[in-house]
C-alpha cells in the first residue's frame, strides 16, 4: 500500500510540476505586461518640458547633467534658428513646460501670436539667466518675463550692465512659496546683471545686496493663465551644480507645471 502510495505520487508529482512550468511564462508575460505598464504609467507622470537655447553659448554638458539630474521630469532641447516654432500647437501642446535659456531677438508676428496663445491656455514658462535679453524688439515680452536688460542706455533708463566670476550672498524673500520652500540664504559664485528693470508687480524670490547686481535676482508673476518664473542666476557649471540653484530650478518648473 505504501510503496502503491509513493508510486501515486511519483505520476502526480511530475504532472503538477509540468503544469506549473507550463503556465510560468504565461505568468512572466501578464507579470512583464503589469511592470510595463506601472513604467509607462511612471513616464506619463514626469512633467513634460521644452527648453529652449540658442544665440548665446553655454557649457552644454554641465547645463543638461542638471537636467539629468531631476527625475521627474523628461526634456527635449529645442535650438534657435527655429526654435520660436516650438510656440506652435503641433508642437506646444506636447510639453507641459517651456524652459528658456536662450538670447535670441527675431520673432515673426505669428509667433508672437502662437506665445501668447500659450499664455492663455495656462502653460507654465520659466526664464532663465541672459533670456532676460531676448525679443528686445517686443515690447510686450517685457511684462511676460517681468523685467528688460537694457543692451542700450535710453532717456528712462541706464544701459545694463554685467559681471562675470562675483561672488554673492543670495537671500530668499520667501521661504514658503513653493518654489523657494526649504531653501535658505546662499553663497553663489556666478554673473551678474546690474541696471536692468524689474516689473513692479511681480513677487519677488531672491535679493542679493552685491553692489553691482540688481537687487531682485528671481521672481514670480503671472501673465495671462501662466504662471511666470524669471531666475537671473545661471552662467556656467558654478550654478549649475550648486545644490540651492537646482532646487530651484527644480521647484519652478513643478510650480509653473501645475502639476505637483
């Protein structure tokens, strides 16, 4: 009875296990099926953004490991000539926000329309250090970015001035807005603007009393449906690899996202 017993045993035995290693890769395929998608669920989350360069040169590789640096954000680069026909919706409606770290003065009246569209529909914008600079022949795109660097002096204004290699105290105006939320006062070696406007309503970020800089360095407005972040630090690898700076970076275009 006993040697019958194992002897049943011995038939099942096998055929449960061939059952078994019959469905495994039927449960690796749904198993591979379910990562996929918790993957694919992962990247439609990151915050979708286009940064805009060109017309003035940057440490290319030190700039984009930044970049690389946020996980939740996935980036396309976008380069002047050409670029300003990223404001286009076929384009534009692909991205959740525009990043620009560009110098660049040539804008057709088309594209400023397609801007200005963006702003309407709400799609958040962050500025960066010499895009200060771009569209000088707009006037408009003084009250979208919330300030002008002054390439030329004018009967209302000094011309701009600007400083390579200064090191500066940066303090934060407001420690509970979420794009400066956790930081605290800094020490940052970088370049300096000085003599530009800053638009009296928008909310400032960051102040520096170096005597050669403007005092307010980074601030928030809103324009249209939009939520605006102008940030003037951002020469070179000095802030880019600063801790406080990408934080920074980081914060505003979650901010101006809507999305976190």
């Amino acid at each position: 009875m006993k040697t019958k017993l194992n002897g049943h045993q011995l038939k099942i035995l096998p055929n449960a296990w061939l059952g078994l290693i019959s469905i495994f890769p039927l449960l690796m395929f749904f198993t591979g099926l379910g990562m996929a998608e918790k993957i694919l669920a992962k990247e439609s989350q990151k915050i979708r953004v286009l940064i805009i360069t060109g017309g003035h040169q940057f440490e290319r590789e030190a700039f984009f490991q930044m970049f690389d640096s946020f996980t939740d954000i996935q980036y396309q680069e976008k380069q002047h000539p050409g670029a300003n026909d990223a404001f286009f919706p076929e384009t534009a409606d692909s991205f959740d926000v525009f990043v620009f770290y560009d110098m660049y003065e040539e804008i057709t009246e088309e594209q400023k329309l397609a801007f200005l569209n963006l702003l309407k529909k709400g799609k958040g914008m962050v500025f960066l250090h010499h895009s200060l600079l771009s569209y000088q022949g707009w006037e408009a795109f003084e009250k979208i970015i919330g300030g002008r660097y002054h390439r030329q002096a004018n009967a209302n204004h000094p011309a701009s001035t600007y400083q390579h290699d200064v090191d500066f105290m940066v303090h934060v105006v407001d420690t509970s807005h979420p794009v400066t939320r956790g930081m605290k006062d800094f020490l940052l070696h970088d370049e300096i603007y000085g003599h530009f406007s800053v638009s009296p309503d928008v909310q400032p970020l960051l102040i520096t009393d170096h005597p050669a800089s403007g005092k307010i360095i980074a601030w928030t407005h809103r324009y249209g449906n939009s939520r605006i972040v102008y940030i003037q630090p951002g020469h070179d690898h000095s802030a880019y690899n600063n801790q406080n700076y990408r934080r920074m970076i980081l914060n505003a275009i979650r901010w101006v996202s809507g999305i976190r």
